[in-house]
C-alpha cells in the first residue's frame, strides 16, 4: 500500500492550524483596519495637557531705587514717592533701595516689577528679565537733555592738549596712567572704551595696559577724580556732572579740566517689567509723569537730582550704550 502524505489525523491538525492563523489575522485586522485613522500624537499631547492659568492681577508694585552718591535721605524720599504713585494707580507702591546689580536681580525674580536703573542696567534687565525702559530723566547737568557726556579730564595745568580731533587728543594718553571710574561704569568706561577700540588704540577692554602705562579702576567718580589731584593719574574718566558737588568741591574742580567729550551717554531712566499689563504699565507711566507736575517737581529734584522725566523708545533710546558695549567687547 502507498503511503499517503496526509493522514486523516495530520490532516485535521493543519486544517486546525490554517484556521488559528485566519483567526488570529482577522483579529488584528479588526483592532486595526488598513484604512482606519491612527490616533494623533498632537491631540493626545493637547488632552494630557494642562489648562493654562490666568495670571492673578498685581495688587502691589515693587520699585526699586538705584542707591546714588548724590542723594540724601533717600529712604524718605523714596516712601514719599511711592505714596504719590499708588493714589494715582490705585494700588500699594513700595520702594526697595539698593545697588543696580540688586536693582536687576529683582526684576529678575519678580521681587520688584520696576526699577530705576542706568542705560547698561535696563539692557542687562531686558535680557534677564524682558524689562524695558519708558521713561528717562532729563538734568540741568546733562549736556543732551535726556543724554549726558562721557569726559576724559586732566589736571588743569597738565601739557595734554585738545588738539584738532579726537584721534590726535587721545593719541597724547600712549603711555600715559589711566584712572577708570569703575568696569562697570557708562560714562566712566564703557563709553571711553569704546571710543578708544573704535579710534584703534586698544583691541579690547583686557588690552588697556598695552596702550596705557598704568591702569586703575576707581570705586566711584570721586575715586577717579582724586586719583588726578593727588597726581596717581594723569587722566580719568567720568561723567561730566562729576566736575560738580557732591562728587568734588568746588575748589577741587577748578583744579581740573576737559580733555574730550564722548558724547550721548543715555540718561538713566524707569525699567518696567514685562510681567506687568499693559493697561498697569500705561497708569504706572502717567503716574510717573505726575512728578514733573509744580507740587511734585521738588520732591522728585532732590531724589537724584532730575528736573523730569520724559517717555522714551526703549531701542532708540539706549542704542548708543548697546553700540558702546559691542565696539568695546563687553557685555550688559
């Protein structure tokens, strides 16, 4: 007899194995049609996520002052002011005094949604914290109105000269000993640096000693000014309202003089963080404007000697002092 290759047994056990596969493929098929619709990842992401949160209305403002040597019993002045900005806006002020460094870490962790601060500290604040300035001071010491100079001075009867341009007056410093007011200064270096990379004597603010013969940093226009009386420098760099009291007496400013300006210092001014609405940001800066009204006008005086304040661009306004800190190396 031949054999056959199915047995009626092996035959039953493929036909039951044909029969498991179809299943187990019309299952799959069935979970998953060729044509069916994959489920969206973007919709999934946007069910697991979370609802956004509107943001809880500010019922206080934080205003930090900027700590000057030309201000008195600045404390009292500042609680003055703040008082004069919260019935105008309608809701608490308080004023914070310290340096500007403070000044912008405080805008940068939401301690403070203001602060009065320089041209370098509002960039710096813009860049940690999105802030921007609104408003700067105008004085009758800044030679621009809202924008002041920034002046390299010797001793009265020194032989450095004011020559015909600025390439032949600053040509005179070679080797001479060179008193900034500090690095972290507008006026008292980075405007002078600035002028010294952009005329080709310096390469940067690290390679000041191959164009000086000595370079000192001060703590302060004052420090600057005496390192020139008291024959520690031949020249300095500062504002040039620092030729006046407080910074120098009298007597002491007539020992010194102007050597070359640098124009088109910005004026410091009011930094409002973005955080704050915009319909809060509009009443803070018609408030500030109050100061300049006759009954307030004193008061705002003697807080850092500014006659008023006047609203300003934020990029035009501080695009000399973002220049100045590019050409010179440095940064906010």
């Amino acid at each position: 007899m031949k054999k056959t290759l199915f047995s009626p047994r092996n035959l039953a056990v493929v036909v039951g194995l044909i029969s498991l596969v179809s299943l187990t493929a019309c299952t799959e098929n069935t979970q998953n049609p060729p044509n069916a619709a994959q489920p969206s990842p973007a919709k999934d992401q946007a069910k697991d996520a979370k609802p956004e949160v509107a943001q809880a209305p500010i019922k206080e403002i934080t205003i930090a002052f900027a700590t000057r040597r030309d201000t008195k019993d600045l404390q009292s002045k500042v609680d003055q002011v703040s008082a004069i900005l919260s019935k105008e806006i309608g809701i608490p002020v308080k004023g914070a005094i310290g340096d500007e460094t403070a000044s912008v870490e405080a805008l940068k962790s939401n301690r403070a949604n203001v602060a009065f601060v320089s041209g370098r500290a509002a960039l710096k604040a813009e860049q940690l914290s999105g802030a921007k300035m609104y408003l700067a001071e105008v004085r009758a010491d800044y030679s621009g109105g809202k924008s002041y100079n920034s002046i390299f001075v010797v001793p009265e009867d020194s032989p450095l000269k004011t020559l015909a341009n600025p390439q032949q007056t600053l040509e005179q410093l070679r080797g001479k000993r060179m008193a900034f007011t500090s690095r972290s200064s507008g006026s008292g270096f980075i405007f002078p640096v600035s002028e010294l990379v952009g005329l080709k004597f310096v390469d940067g603010p690290d390679r000041l000693e191959k164009f000086f013969g000595k370079v000192t940093y001060g703590d302060g226009y004052s420090s600057a000014l005496q390192a020139v009386l008291r024959d520690q420098a031949d020249v300095a760099a500062v504002s040039e309202y620092a030729l006046l009291p407080p910074w120098i007496t009298a007597e002491e400013g007539k020992k010194l003089r102007v050597l070359q300006t640098v124009p088109n210092v910005p004026a410091h001014g009011i930094a409002i963080d973005d955080s704050v609405p915009a319909d809060l940001r509009e009443k803070l800066i018609n408030a500030f404007l109050k100061l300049n009204e006759p009954e307030n006008s004193e008061l705002f005086r003697s807080l850092y000697n500014s006659t008023q304040l006047v609203k300003v661009d934020h990029e035009q306004h501080l695009a000399t002092m973002r220049t100045a800190i590019t050409r010179a190396g440095l940064k906010p």
